[in-house]
C-alpha cells in the first residue's frame, strides 16, 4: 500500500499536471466497491469542476475543486470503451484558481493497494481493472485503475485526515501522542488516528534510526526516546519524499516511474542480512499483522 511519501509524491506530479485542467465529462464503471460516495454525488461534484489543486492529506490524494456555470450535454463514449454506468458531459467556465482551497468541493481517492492514477491520452488502450475515467478540456483523461479494488473514490468538503501530519506536529505533541499507551511502538505507528500516513516500510525504518524496537511497549519509551523517534520520522519522510518513495511492489508516481528509497532501506525487507551500522543479522517478527524488521543490536 503506497505510504506518505508515495502518496505525496503522486500528489505533487497530479498537481503539476493537472491544476487549472477542467473535468468535462466522468465515467464510472460498474464494480461498486471503489465507490465511497454515490456515484451521483461523485459525477455532480466532478462534472464541470477546475482542477485548483491537488495535494495529499494522509495517505489521500486531494483534488480541490472550482466550479464555473456548467452548459450540460451528454455523449456517448467512445467505440470499444467499457460500458458505462454514467456519462455525463459539460462545458465549463473558468474561475481564478485559489491558493490554498479547503472548505469547497474536492474529490478524494484512497490508491488501497494497488491502486493508481494514470494521466493519457484519448487513444490509448482502458486497462482492465479501470473503474473511473475523467475526460479533460485538455484533451487528456485521467483514470483510476485498480486491480485488487481496495483503493476507495469519494467527494467531500474540508476533508481532514483521522490523525496529526506526521510532517507537521511538533515534538512535544508527538510526545503526549504516545507517551503511556500500553501497546508495542510499532503498533502505535501504524495507528492513523494518531498519524496520518505512516506506514509499515517508515515505522520501520525511523524505529531502526531512533533505536527502537518494534516490539517495545510506548509506554516504556522515555521521553527523550520518543523526541528521537519524532525527529527519525520526519527525517525518514522528507528522505523518502525526495526520492520519490519505495518501489517494492507495483508502486509508480504520476509519471510512471519508480521511487528509489528502497535502494536506502536500512532494515524494511532486508531479514538476515548484516545490519548496515553493526553486521547484526536483521531479524523479522510480526506486530499488528504486519512484518517488522530491526536490529537486535542497535535497537532496545
């Protein structure tokens, strides 16, 4: 399942490609389970919008909208498409874009596990496993395709992520989060109605940094640990953010290519090979259902 940085990574080129691009027309397939929202609420809201941003909140991808005076009409879809459940054409009339747009209508998509957001032309072949197609004015579509449909589409006004941003909370707030919880570290990591974004790869990675082990109850993590852990947690994001994320499964960005953190992973993934500080063997156990990888050496 994309984490942060790939979600912030898919954001930030979507953004570029995209912002000020009008949606003219939606199709949605006929699988209902990627559908959060109706299909009408989400074809009302799409239907004529301006793309004025996209950005990520959490591990959601976040298309704030603009809306102009629509000119409805309706087409039929192309020769060889899948068969539509809606088709619903517009013109639309441009408003300037706003900086920073929260409380109007946005389209929110949750990638799941194997979802993805491909920007194309007309011409080139649907995939299978494409459950939403957005016509551009541009002239490009931008599809959502999902193979294991875990990934969810919905609209929303002000959506706002379960937990604090990782990126943005300040340590003593990360502190109090975790401070004398009675569940192992790793747990509360993954927890996102603590923090919003986090998954297993980077709790790995910033325990190993922080000197933690995945096991270890919160509770028992001292204060000045927790800073630690706090300050390895952004350090690894921004890392990752950098290099366009992990591509260890499926994962590409908005332009098809491949992260390359995974190439910095210092125990994700790596169970019996030395450690990179010590030449430990890096063990694996499972918290919360999820692999863990660690050091015994460096972490306590």
């Amino acid at each position: 399942m994309p984490e942060l940085p790939e979600v912030e990574t898919i954001a930030r080129g979507l953004d570029k490609r995209l912002r000020g691009d009008v949606i003219e027309s939606v199709w949605l397939g006929s699988k209902p389970q990627p559908l959060k929202s109706s299909a009408a609420e989400i074809i009302s809201v799409l239907e004529s919008a301006r793309i004025a941003k996209v950005r990520r909140v959490g591990k959601h991808i976040v298309f704030d909208l603009e809306h102009g005076r629509p000119t409805c009409s309706r087409k039929k879809p192309r020769k060889g498409a899948l068969n539509p459940a809606f088709v619903i054409s517009s013109g639309a009339v441009e408003k300037p874009a706003s900086l920073a747009p929260t409380s109007g209508p946005q389209w929110i998509v949750h990638l799941g596990m194997t979802g993805r957001m491909v920007v194309c032309g007309p011409d080139e072949a649907v995939e299978k496993h494409t459950h939403a197609i957005a016509k551009l004015a541009s002239g490009r579509e931008l599809r959502f395709v999902d193979p294991r449909r875990f990934g969810r589409l919905s609209v929303s006004r002000g959506f706002l992520a379960a937990g604090s941003e990782p990126l943005e909370i300040d340590a003593g707030r990360f502190v109090d989060l975790f401070r004398g919880r009675k569940t192992p570290i790793k747990s509360a990591l993954l927890n996102q109605k603590l923090l919003s974004g986090v998954g297993n790869i980077y709790a790995d990675e910033s325990l190993f940094r922080a000197g933690i082990r995945p096991r270890r109850m919160a509770a028992s993590v001292r204060r000045e640990n927790l800073r630690r852990l706090h300050e390895a947690v952004q350090e690894v994001l921004k890392e990752a953010i950098a290099l366009g994320g992990s591509s260890v499964s499926d994962y590409v960005d908005a332009d098809g290519e491949e992260g390359f953190f995974q190439l910095q992973h210092r125990v994700y993934g790596r169970e019996g090979e030395p450690c990179l500080a010590c030449k430990t063997p890096v063990k694996r156990v499972v918290v919360a259902g999820r692999s863990s990888h660690y050091c015994p050496k460096c972490q306590k």
